[in-house]
C-alpha cells in the first residue's frame, strides 16, 4: 500500500515521488557498497601500505579532494520553495565526494630529538592548518621515525600532553 501510494504523490515540481527519489539517490550509486573515505595528509610514502590495511574504508591523498569552499549561510527561508525531497547529488557528496576524517601523519624522530618537541609542535600545528575543513574530523597521527630508544611510550606520552592533543595516546 505505501508503494503504491509513493508513486502517485506530486512533489512540487510536478514529479511523482518516486523520480525525485531516483534524481537524488541514483540506482548505480546505491548499488556500490558504502565505504567511509578518509583523506590523508602527509607521509605519502605510507599511503599505500595504510590503503592495504583498511580494506573497508578508501584512503585517498587529500590533494584529490576537491577545495573546502565555505558557503553563505541562508539567514532567511522567506520565498524559499525546495526543489525536491533532497538535492540533486546530495548522497554522491556525502558518500563518494567527501571524507568523513582526515588523517594529518606527522613524522616524530625521538631518538634524534629528544625531549625538545618544538619541532614536531610546528609540524602538527602546520598539519593542522592545512587539513582544517569545516565538518570534518581531523585526525593528527605522530609516526615515530629511526631508531626509537627504548623510552618511547613516556617521551610520547609527554608529546600528547605538550601538544594538547584530544583522545588516547596509543
């Protein structure tokens, strides 16, 4: 009964609701499995062995992600008459177009550094600056680099705390 009722109501284009659904959600898209994207920035000799590693999730460079644009925001629905039930392409950007976390890797040499963390601070503050993207989560993963002396966890957990970094040290 409910099928049967979808496919007579007019949408206010004159379309039946069925042909604004197809419009919005094309066939071919909801036929390909839906696998989160995430976008990462720095360290491109990893990207490939990360890629490997996640098989459920698609792990782009963030140069292939098309430029953050910020759009004005409506102060007023006034006048205001929706095309449809969703825009057109609207599951295509949130599913295909646009990562839902980027992953900024940045490379920490503790055997060469020490305790002085101002250059690794600078690199993760650039990182930070360049992956922002409104929406989006950003991720700040520290590679430890070279030899890495046997007090590791301390001086790492110490950097955590340095660079005020949200979550778990792991």
């Amino acid at each position: 009964p409910l099928f049967k009722y979808r496919q007579f109501v007019q949408t206010s284009q004159g379309r039946t609701m069925d042909e604004e659904v197809d419009a919005a959600m094309p066939p071919e898209l909801l036929r390909q499995a839906v696998m989160p994207m995430i976008a990462l920035h720095g360290m491109v000799d990893m990207h490939p062995a990360l890629a490997k590693h996640m098989p459920l999730i698609r792990a782009v460079d963030i140069q292939q992600l098309p430029p953050a644009s910020s759009k004005s925001r409506r102060t007023t629905y006034e006048g205001y008459h929706p095309a449809g039930i969703l825009k057109q392409r609207w599951l295509q950007k949130h599913v295909i177009d646009s990562a839902s976390a980027i992953a900024a890797l940045v490379p920490w040499c503790p055997a060469e550094e020490g305790d002085n963390f101002d250059a690794v601070m600078e690199r993760i503050n650039t990182a930070r600056q360049v992956v922002r993207r409104q929406g989006v989560l950003v991720v700040v993963v520290v590679v430890a680099t070279g030899k890495v002396p046997d007090d590791v966890d301390q001086r790492f957990a110490q950097l955590h705390r340095t660079a005020e970094l949200d979550g778990r040290p792991a």
